[in-house]
C-alpha cells in the first residue's frame, strides 16, 4: 500500500499496515474484486463509487483509490482518474514489458487483436479484449502486467488534440502502429488533417530506437514519417511497402487470402476475418510483429490461425433458417460503412441483402452530406435498407436511401419491421456508431428464434 501511496502521490486513510501486499487486479467494478486487489472509487455522473468502498473491501479488496476517505483502507488522492495513470506508468517502468500501441481512425480494435494473437504465439502477451483505449482502460490494461509479460498490446484512442501524448506518459511505446485516417470523430478534431496531427502524438513519443509502423496506402499515415525520432516500417499493399500484401483474394465468405511478403521471404496468409479491410488490419499486424523480430514464416500461421476476439465487429452468425446476420455495429464511420458493405456483397453472392444503419456519430458539418452518400451506396446495392433513429443522422441516411426506405424509431420497432422482411437465406448487416445500440439488435437478430 505504501507503494500505492508513493507512486499516486496520496495518502493512507484507515490503514492498519501499510506494508499489506496488493495481490490482485486493479478495477472499477466492486463486483470485479478478488481478495488482493485495489478498487478505484470513481465519482461519476450517474454513480459514485465511493458508495461502493465498503463492499469491495469485504470482497476482498486490500485497498481502495478514492478522493475522499471512505472508512475502509484507502489511498486518498486528489482525482482517481490521474492517480490511476500515475499508478500504471509506475509500476510500468520496473517491468520488462515492450509496449506496442496501435491507433487509427479505424482498425485499430481489429488490429490490436490480431497482433495480440501473434505476439502470443512467441512469448507471454497482454493485450486486452475490447477497446480499452482511453484513459482508464489503458491504465488498467498497463496494470494486468508482471514481470513475466514480454509484450503488452495496447490501443490508444484520441478524442481530442493531447489525448494520445497524455496515454503515452502512461506507456510510452516501443512500437508504434497507425492504422489509417478517416473521418472518425472529424466533428470534435475539425476534419482529417486536424486527426492526423492527434494520432501523430503516437509516432512522435516513439525514442530514437523505437519503430514506427506506418499504412503506407494511406496518405496522411505516411506522412508521419518525418514526425517521427524511430525508424521507419511500412505496410500495405504499395509494391514500395516494406511488409505488404500480394495475390489478394477472397473467398465465398468474404474472408480474405494473399501472400505476405517482408524482409527474410514470403508466406501465404488466410484469414478466418471477414472483409477485404482486414487485409489491411493483418498487415499492420504483420508490421509491428516484424518488427519486434518475429519472422515471416510464423506471422503467416499466427495470422491464418487468429479470430475475432472483439464482439460487434463483422461478427458473422448464420441461423438455422438460414439468414445471415452481419453484426459490425460497434462502430461507425463513412470509410468503414463502405468496407462492411463491400465485404456484405461478396458474401452475400447473390442472395438479398437487407442493410439496417443507424447513425454514423461526431461527424461535424459533413454529417448530413456522408449520411446521405451512405443511405445512396445501402440503396444501390441491397433489397431492403432500414434507418433507425429518430435524430437528423437517421433523417439524412433515409432522405438518402429514397422512397423505399424503412424506418424505425428504435431497436423495438425495428424488429418488428424486419420480422415482416426478412425471408430464410437473407443476408443482413447492422451497422452504426455503437451509441445508437445496434448490437442488441443484431444479437437479437442472430437469436435461432427469429
């Protein structure tokens, strides 16, 4: 505890012993706690967690990280949220782990995932199922860290300018990967010149013997190079890329095959991933895993071998009645949109394609234009397309899509109108920003009931 106290710059309230070993996880949820761990008593809008200190400490807790004392063993800090990263970045430094961070306007759940499954297939590794990319999830993601893990995978998200410098402090990284720069989030950065210089933050806290991997099909991602003290690796599929994709191909599934060609020879790659995107996804992986000195020969079979650990990313459930349920509602960009329905296409091969969108969050002032343009690309390619929302997203996606447009207020009516449309060996595709909650109704959807 006194460590705790050192490194988070707080005080010991109500301890008995300072010396007391934490032997268990750091978390948020008192319902999480394993006898030894640290509950950090966050103070939010709908829930204080202080409330909670009580509980977690008889379930096990060996110390709570609060604001305020709560009348159970405590360190008291000024705000739970920096003490939390001033933890990590502590117990960080004394631990032999290389961090690879990866970013981008979109890819980077996927990409952390497959890269995790690499690494693991070498040596130990964290890497954390989700999105655990901002400034609490990275630090507990940091604190899941021994000394015995060789490589700790972590995604770093930006909401703002400083956002990434900030997760850096916490783990500055080894390697550094950055997937790509789209319109994600444009409406709170001011548009795709203004992102690239947020996710940039991540290659220019790289050292002189860091390593940045950069997507070399990507304009503004390349360009990061000159910001950059590391060395440089690119991927894609330019014949200038260092790790790059060659014979691109995909099945009837739409899970894509290609050759992967680096430095030290080639091997072919077929990923259990559905989408030509993640063609892009596996060779950033491939990147980052070269450069940390794993060869071709065993990034190829890692790759083949690797899932989709994530949930609500082009996650593909047939049932029995032979509808095909598309769940890729996490998130939602215009860039990532066109990669689902690309991807939906092929594997539909000829069967109806029923797309259900919803809002495509934080786009600023080309909201309406980019939800139009969707709702325009959805009518084009599928039988049926519903909007769902009642807001001025789900307005422009139908203004868009035409007359033939169904729409639905919510998840609720929106079962009920496909209920009525779909037919056995459709093929559908949920798709929106994970706000607008499309992944209940795609998992709904993907019930063997409906």
């Amino acid at each position: 505890m006194e460590t705790i106290a050192r490194l988070t710059g707080g005080c010991l309230v109500d301890v008995d012993d300072d010396q007391v070993m934490v032997t268990g996880p750091v978390v948020m949820d008192s319902r999480l706690i394993t006898p030894g761990g640290v509950f950090c008593a966050f103070d939010g809008a709908h829930v204080d967690g202080h409330a909670f200190a009580a509980a977690a400490v008889a379930a096990g807790a060996a110390v709570v990280l609060a604001s305020r004392p709560v009348g159970v063993p405590a360190v008291v800090v000024d705000d739970v949220q920096t003490a939390l990263g001033a933890l990590a970045a502590g117990v960080l430094r004394e631990l032999p782990a290389v961090v690879v961070a990866v970013t981008g306007s979109a890819g980077k759940t996927s990409t952390k995932d497959l890269l995790g499954q690499v690494l693991a297939d070498v040596a130990t590794t964290i890497a954390p199922v989700g999105s655990f990319n901002n400034e609490l999830g990275l630090p507990l993601t940091v604190l899941r860290a021994d000394e015995h893990t060789r490589f700790l995978v972590l995604e770093m998200g930006a909401r703002g300018k400083g956002h990434i410098t900030y997760l850096t402090t916490i783990a500055p990284p080894k390697v550094a990967v950055v997937t790509n720069v789209g319109h994600a989030h444009a409406g709170e950065f001011g548009g795709p010149e203004k992102i690239a210089e947020a996710k940039a933050e991540l290659v220019e806290a790289l050292g002189p013997d860091g390593i940045a991997v950069l997507n070399a099909d990507d304009p503004l991602v390349a360009a990061m190079a000159s910001r950059t003290r590391g060395q440089v690796i690119t991927y894609g599929t330019a014949p200038d890329a260092v790790v790059r994709a060659e014979d691109v191909a995909l099945d009837e599934l739409a899970r894509p095959s290609f050759t992967l060609v680096a430095p030290g020879g080639q091997a072919p790659v077929r990923l259990r991933l559905h989408g030509a995107h993640h063609v892009s996804n596996a060779l950033a992986a491939a990147g980052a895993a070269h450069a940390l000195g794993v060869g071709v020969r065993q990034i190829a079979t890692s790759l083949s071998a690797a899932r989709q650990l994530s949930g609500g990313r082009m996650e593909v459930t047939t049932r029995p009645d032979g509808v095909t349920v598309v769940n890729d509602a996490y998130n939602a960009n215009p860039e990532s949109v066109r990669a689902a329905l690309r991807a939906v296409e092929v594997l539909a091969g000829g069967r109806r394609q029923v797309v259900v969108l919803g809002a495509m969050r934080e786009l600023g002032e080309d909201s309406p234009a980019a939800h139009r343009d969707i709702g325009e690309l959805a009518a084009r390619q599928a039988t049926v397309v519903v909007t769902v929302g009642d807001g001025p997203e789900a307005a422009a996606l139908a203004e868009g899509t035409g007359p033939g447009v169904l729409a639905a207020v919510d998840v609720p009516a929106a079962l009920e109108l496909l209920g009525g449309v779909l037919r056995a060996g459709d093929v559908v595709l949920v798709k929106a920003s994970n706000g607008v909650g499309l992944c209940e109704l795609a998992r709904q959807l993907a019930e063997p009931h409906r």
